[in-house]
C-alpha cells in the first residue's frame, strides 16, 4: 500500500467520508460480479463438501481459468495469507481480499498493465475505488489505519465533528483482531460487511 500512494500520480477523488459512501453502490456491484465468479468456479468444480470455500489446489485451478500466472510460492503465500480464519479454505470475503491482493501485487510490478491482463477487466473501477478510499484514510501513508487517521478523516470537509462514539465505534468495527491499527485486509472485511452485500446473499428475493 505504501508503495502504491509513493507511486500514484493522480490526486484522489474523495475529499471526505461521505464521498467514500457515495460509491459504495459501485463498489457493491463489483462484488457481485466476484461472488459470481466465486459461485460460478465452485459450481464447475463440483466443490464435494459444499461449504462454500475455495482449498488450496482449487484456488490454482480458479486462479489459472482467471490467467493469473502465479508462482507455486506465490499461491502458497497469498492462500494462508487470505486464510484469516485458519480454515484451509477461502470463503467469499477471503477471495475478495485475495483477488485485491493480485491486483496491487501486478499493478505494482507491471503499472503499465491494467486488469485486462489478469482476465477481471470489469473489476478494476471497484478495486480502484476501494484502494483509493484505503488510502484516503491512511493519512500518514504506513499501511495501518489508526483512530487518530479515522478522527481526521471523518471530520475532514465537514462542517460539524463527527461525535467521538461513532469514531470509536466504526473503529472498532475494523479492528478485528484489537491491536489498535487496521490493515488494508481488515479494511476491505469491514468495507464488505459496511455495502451489505452478505445481507443480499442470506436474504434473497424470492418470487410471490
């Protein structure tokens, strides 16, 4: 992440917290169109246990029909980096995370290349907009969100602070594991749960 805010050339589309929520429609609709490439991968593998994760030799095979051209080491790397629970498998959000990962691993090494490249070249306004809005918040560019970068962020453009239980409460909600910082990975978790796409997915809409 550091690297990609020493690298970016153009200045940032948000200005506030609610440009953020603006666009989370978009970026809704991008991870619809991941869940369908999850669902879709799991369906033509006939996953045999059916419990909706992605193990390490399918995620190869996923990431091949997707022409990501990784290294044995690489999937190694990215599989438990993603496996956040410890499950040895990848469920949806995991995938997400790990198809984001990609994104900024290839663009950072190959910048001249857009997501065509990796076979997702509907994806790449929805990664944009999310590593943009990381980046927005990560205000002195280390990679970690602090409660003192959220403060900043939340009354930056606005007219009235932001009371400090709702700072210390969507905080909290990106804290996951309590060490007083958020990573890109916790962030995009919370980003997740925050467009309600899961609500979507438990609840469908079903014909009267």
């Amino acid at each position: 992440m550091m690297e990609v805010k020493r690298s970016a050339s153009r200045e940032s589309n948000f200005r506030s917290v609610n440009g953020i929520i603006t666009r989370f429609p978009q970026i809704k609709e991008g991870l619809k169109d991941i869940r369908t490439i999850f669902e879709s991968y799991a369906e033509f593998q006939q996953d045999e246990d059916s419990n909706g994760t992605i193990d390490r030799e399918e995620l190869e095979k996923c990431l091949e029909n997707l022409k990501l051209q990784l290294a044995e080491k690489e999937i190694d790397d990215l599989f438990y980096l993603c496996d956040v629970d410890g499950s040895a498998g990848i469920q949806f959000k995991e995938f997400i995370v790990l198809l984001c990962l990609i994104y900024l691993l290839m663009a950072h090494s190959n910048p001249s290349q857009t997501t065509s490249k990796i076979g997702l070249p509907q994806l790449q306004a929805t990664f944009d907009t999310i590593i943009e809005a990381f980046l927005f918040l990560d205000k002195n560019g280390d990679g970690k969100l602090t409660k003192k970068d959220m403060v900043k962020a939340l009354n930056e453009d606005s007219r009235e602070k932001s009371p400090a239980h709702i700072t210390r409460t969507r905080f909290k909600e990106m804290d996951c594991d309590r060490s007083g910082k958020v990573s890109f990975r916790e962030f995009l978790f919370s980003l997740i749960d925050w467009v309600g796409i899961d609500a979507d997915h438990d609840n469908p809409v079903t014909e009267s």
